[in-house]
C-alpha cells in the first residue's frame, strides 16, 4: 500500500493563516506500522479526513478569530438541536428505545449555548410521565421495561427543565426500590432486572439513588492498561472511567477516595494515551478511531463524529460538553470532616471558573464572547444551576 502521506501532497499555507497547532498535529505521523489491516486503513481514512481542519489547507472553510479557534456555529446548532426535539423521519424507529436520551442530548446542549429551554416544559413532562413505570424507573420508549440508562437521562432531563412539577414527577419511592431490585451482593448494580452487571449500572444507579453501600464493582475493573472496564476482565472504555470516577467522587472527596481504589498514575498514562495525533482528537479505546463525543468539531449546524459524518443529537451534545470543559476550570472544594450529614454530599461540593477569568495568574482571553459555553457539571453532566435547583429542591422535601 502507497503511503497516503505521498497520495496528497501539502501546500503550505501563508504563515498567518495557520491556527498555532503543534507540527505533530499537522502532518502524518513520523513513525507508522508497515502491516496494512482493515484498521489501519480506517485509521489512515480518518488521519486524511482530519489534517486539512488542522493544518490549514483548507483556506477559509472556517471563520478563525485571531487566536486561530474556529468560531462556533451557535445559531445554527440551536436550530439543529430545535430539531432534533420535533418529529422524527422513518429512519429514526431504531431510537424507539431512545427517547430520554433524545430529550437529554438536545436540552443539555441547547442550555449550554444559553437557549431558553422552559417552551419544551409541558411537552417534556407529558412525553417522560408516559415512560414512567409503576414499578419504578423509566423505559427507553412507551411501554419499555425500566433501565438504568434512560432513567439516568429521564432524570437529568427533568432536572433540566427544574421546577416543582417536573420533579415531583419522579416517583422517588417507587424508583428507590427498583434500584433496590437491582443492587448485588458483590456491590454492583444490574443496568435493568436481569440484565447485565457492569459500570454504567453503578454509575447510573448512584446517580437516581445516592447508595451509600455501593462498594467494588467499579475499582475491580481497572485494567492491565490503566483504563476501566465495564466489569472485570473486559476492555477499557473511555466511557465507564468516567462511570467509575464519578461513582467514586460521590461516594468521598476525590482526593482521597479515588487513590484507595485505584491506581491513579496507571489510568492517566490511559486517559492521556487516548487523545491521537495529528488528529488531535480523542478515542474512547486503544486502537480505535478518534470520535466527536470525545473531543470537537466545529461544524454548519450540530457536530459531529468525523468530517465525513453527519451531525446529530447525541455527538452535538458531548462535544458542545468537551467544549465546555475546555473553557472552564473545574475544582473540587473541600468540606468539612466527614459526619453523618455530610453522606453523599461530595458530588455537589465542585465549582468552575471561567478559564479567561480565574484569580491570581490570568490565562489568556482565546475565545470569543460569543463562543463561550455554561459550565457543565463533571458529575451529573448538566449545566451548574439545574444541578443546585433540583439539589436544593429536594433537600427541602422531607421523605418520599
């Protein structure tokens, strides 16, 4: 096979036109395996697909400020997103299942860009009130069983939308003890009644019942590599470390839990093995390909896996959430020492600062006004003060 470095060759750009990215994000990779496999060209695919965005040679393709970032799209991901929460086409049925994480996806990213959500309140309660079973928890559709999965993205989005109606919508009592039903002796959680054991259940579970009794499935799971596994003696999945570490910082402060239970220095060489180059993007395993959801494009309307996908809800959400992250400096504050009113408070002891206004030493003003993003929470994934209204709520209602 022809080195694909020599099938298109670079002309280099005007010096003042190049966004200050590193050479090693700019150009094929030094050093590469000369056995040709199906991955390996898919790999090649995607390096091809990325280096023109990052390189320059794509002239004016993108409108950079004078940092060189790609201004972003913000009418126009809102309007996508508006989309996304109105009627379907035919293709959609295999989302039957999916229907919170839809209302999820498109509610998170449009409060990220500031867009008023309240017009999606009565439409939002009425569509998850008819997913709600009367055993406890929420289906992925009308009629569905109840799953850790949908029920983590019908509960977050309720607490979205905020307000006394929407979260009284939750049957608490009914949702704790199916929770309940779903717990095992060795600590873990099942992701639905006789289904599967793995982080996700844990993760999930923790999050819409708050078991302080939770104990090992998670920290069992760190693997040979560093990474976490959905259950022990399985692949590193980007997705289930950020399961395990955000059980984990529920349970205690995260400076002391996490380094009991596992071996930190392990899952950073991991995590920091995960970002590519030169795509620059970050993969969810080792060995495969560079995904939106991990990283960002910035795109005409919604984002995106790679260049050559389409956008849609689920990656115009994640990214817009990566987005955020990079734009907010996120810090845990410590509390007082642990008593028992203190029990699974941790969570909502972090706060964020804008990264172009932090005290002491400034960084660097490199986004614009009007590509800047709402925090988002690094445990519940929402914006910040949906996590304190609905926090706040229900500290204030006794019981059930």
């Amino acid at each position: 096979m022809d080195d694909p470095r020599e099938e298109e060759p670079f002309t280099e750009p005007e010096v003042s036109s190049l966004p200050p990215i590193p050479t090693l994000f700019t150009s094929w990779p030094p050093i590469r395996d000369e056995l040709v496999t199906e991955t390996s060209e898919s790999q090649d695919e995607t390096v091809r697909e990325c280096i023109p965005f990052l390189n320059g040679s794509l002239g004016s393709f993108h409108d950079h400020n004078e940092h060189g970032l790609p201004r972003l799209a913000r009418d126009k991901h809102i309007h996508f997103l508006h989309g996304t929460l109105e009627k379907m086409p035919a293709a959609f049925v295999g989302f039957d299942a999916s229907r919170p994480w839809i209302i999820y996806w498109a509610l998170t990213a449009l409060s990220l860009l500031g867009e008023d959500i309240e017009p999606y309140r009565e439409r939002v309660r009425q569509s998850l009130s008819s997913m709600q079973n009367t055993s406890g928890g929420f289906g992925g559709g009308h009629g569905q069983i109840s799953h850790c999965a949908p029920s983590y993205a019908a509960v977050l989005s309720l607490a979205l939308i905020g307000g006394s109606d929407c979260l009284e919508l939750i049957d608490r009592k009914a949702l704790w003890n199916w929770l309940g039903q779903l717990k095992q002796r060795d600590g873990g959680f099942r992701v639905c009644v006789d289904g599967e054991e793995d982080v996700r259940g844990g993760y999930c579970s923790m999050r819409e019942k708050g078991d302080s009794r939770h104990s090992s499935t998670d920290f069992r799971s760190q693997t040979f590599e560093g990474g976490i596994s959905g259950s022990p003696q399985t692949e590193a999945h980007g997705a289930y470390a950020f399961c395990a570490l955000a059980c984990l910082s529920i349970l205690g402060p995260p400076s002391q839990i996490i380094p009991r239970y596992l071996d930190v220095p392990l899952l950073m060489s991991w995590l920091s093995a995960r970002q590519y180059a030169p795509e620059g993007g970050f993969a969810g395993r080792t060995n495969k390909l560079v995904d939106g959801c991990y990283s960002h494009w910035s795109e005409h309307g919604g984002l995106r896996d790679k260049p050559s996908k389409y956008p849609d809800g689920y990656h115009t959400c994640y990214t817009l959430a990566g987005l955020s992250a990079a734009q907010h400096f996120v810090y845990y504050i410590e509390a007082v020492p642990d008593t028992e009113s203190r029990v699974l408070k941790d969570a909502f002891q972090w706060a964020s600062s804008p990264r172009w206004s932090l005290s002491g030493k400034q960084d660097p003003e490199i986004t614009e006004v009007e590509d800047r993003l709402l925090p988002i929470h690094p445990i519940y994934v929402i914006p910040w003060p949906a996590v304190k209204d609905a926090a706040s709520w229900y500290e204030n209602k006794a019981g059930f």
